[in-house]
C-alpha cells in the first residue's frame, strides 16, 4: 500500500496560536513596566500655562473694573460740579439783577430827594413864634428850627425792600436840620434803634450821626405798620414843654382800625392843656412799595394838619 505525502500549511491553528499568545504577552510586559508612571505629567506644562492666563485674565479684569469704578465715581463728581457751578451760576444772576433793581430804586430816590430837599429848603423859614408860620398846603411848608427832632420809621417787609430810599431820606432830613440838640430814631412801636438811648437824645455829632446811619441799615425791629405806638411814645417820653420838637413820621401803610379817633387822642396828647400849645410838630412822609395803600396817606395828611406839620407824598 503506498503511503500519500501530507500537506503542510504553515498557517495552521497551531501557528495562530502561537502568534496569539506572544502578541498577548507583549501587551501584558508593556503594561507591567508602566505602572509607576503619571499618565497627567504628559500635560503638566500645558495645564501650568492655562493658569498662568487665567490668573492674568483675572488681574486685568480687577484692574478693568476698578478704572470703570473709578470713572463712574469721577463722572459721578463731575456731575455734582456741574450741578454746584448751575446753582452758582443762578445765585449771580439774581445778585445781578437785584444790583439793577437797586441801581434803579437808587435812581428814582435822587429824584425823589432832589424834590424834597428843594420842597424842605423853600419851607424852611424860621420865626419867632413858631404858631404864626405859614403853611403852604400844596408845597407842605415844614419849618426846620426845631432843637430836636424825632423819626418814626416803619420797619415792616415792604419798607425793606425799599429800606435804601428810607435811609437816604433820612440822611436828607438830617442835613436839613445841620445842628441839632439831640435826635432819635424809633420803629412805628415806639422801640428805639439803640437801646442804651430809650428815653434819652441821641447827642448830635457828625461821628453819632454816621454810626446811627450805619446802624440804621441793618435794623430789623419787629413792626405792625402802624405809626400809632411810635407817635405816642415820642409824645410821651421825648416831647417836652420847654424844647421845640419835629417828629417825621416815615411810612408805606397804616394797619389800624379806624382814623378819627386816633388822630383825636394823639392831637390832644399833643397839646398841653396849661397854654394850648402843642409839644411838637408832626410831620408825615409817605412812600410807595409793593405794600402801598392809600390808608397812610388818609391818616397822615388829616394828622399832619391838626398837628402843625406837612404831609409828603414821594413819587417813584
């Protein structure tokens, strides 16, 4: 019998197997010899570097927000400067416009001075016998030879607005009366402008003259514009039988009641029941404001004329 010759395959079963098991064991000796390595080493550089941006990033961004803080709380500033400079700007032009009020007040007083002076000067005609003088009803003859003389000045809000004029007005009827014994000045409720002087003189000196004008300026005595109080206290604690007396009554408005019956109590406290003469004369100026009413004139005219003196209306 003759024997048949095998065949060889050299990739048999056998042969796999083989292959097989010596690609496993190389696979089992690679992941032996690497255990003891960090696999995150391999991007330890990267990851150092990914912080490093990210702390940067957050610097810039703290810096970032402290300049918009910092411009916010600047503007915020700037806004309140420009707020302040608006108010400022504001207050000037009401200081500007007031000046012109005033330089214009001040213009309409010299005329208004201009004409009292002039109309005092022409009255000013000194007698003997003060009862004998001749009143010119439409000039308003005042005689200036009184040895004292008394003003009676309302100090209400209207008259401070045009407290200016009041003082010029003043000062004009002082220089129409060049020497006198002694002066004083009260508020329409008798109170006096310096204290130390209630119910004394004011002893006249171009020095005390100056002083009481400068003080005159800035009085704010308490008023109820109504010259009724000032004319008795005058009466009563400065007019006296044996000195000659003028009492200018300074005025815008007239807050009383009733007329007749204070012009006939304040006539008769004027006259001294022995001789019938009167203490003093009394003298009224009127002024206009923005309180003015025809009131003080209706008084002062029918007062001025039982009581020897004039009435002056000033114009604007």
């Amino acid at each position: 019998m003759k024997l048949r010759k095998k065949e060889f395959d050299v990739f048999n079963l056998s042969f796999l197997d083989v292959i097989s098991c010596g690609f496993g064991a190389v696979i089992i000796l690679v992941l032996i010899s690497k255990t003891h390595d960090d696999v995150s080493i391999i991007g330890k550089g990267e990851v150092e570097s990914l912080l490093t941006t990210v702390i940067s990033l957050e610097n810039d961004i703290l810096d970032l927000t402290q300049t918009v803080n910092s411009q916010l709380s600047a503007n915020n500033q700037s806004a309140i400067e420009k707020k302040r400079l608006a108010a400022v700007t504001l207050e000037m032009e009401n200081k500007i416009q007031q000046q012109k009020t005033t330089q214009s007040s001040l213009s309409e007083s010299v005329q208004g001075l201009s004409l009292v002076q002039t109309t005092l000067k022409q009255a000013s005609i000194p007698t003997k016998k003060p009862t004998n003088a001749i009143r010119d009803k439409e000039v308003g003859g005042i005689p200036v030879d009184s040895d004292y003389v008394i003003f009676i000045v309302d100090t209400s809000g209207s008259m401070k607005q045009i407290w200016n004029r009041v003082s010029a007005e003043i000062i004009n009827v002082l220089n129409i009366h060049p020497k006198v014994k002694g002066f004083q000045i009260l508020n329409d409720m008798g109170a006096p402008i310096i204290s130390g002087y209630a119910g004394k003189w004011i002893p006249d000196t171009p020095k005390r003259r100056s002083s009481v004008i400068k003080l005159f300026s800035s009085w704010g005595a308490v008023s109820n514009s109504s010259p009724i109080e000032g004319i008795q206290v005058a009466l009563l604690k400065y007019a006296k039988p044996n000195i000659t007396t003028s009492i200018y009554v300074f005025g815008d408005d007239y807050t009383g009641a009733s007329y007749d019956p204070v012009i006939r109590q304040i006539t008769k406290k004027n006259l001294l029941a022995s001789s019938g003469k009167r203490l003093a004369r009394i003298h009224g100026i009127g002024f206009i404001s923005s309180g003015t009413t025809n009131r003080y004139s209706i008084l002062m005219r029918e007062l001025t004329k039982q009581n020897g003196g004039a009435f002056l209306a000033l114009p604007l």
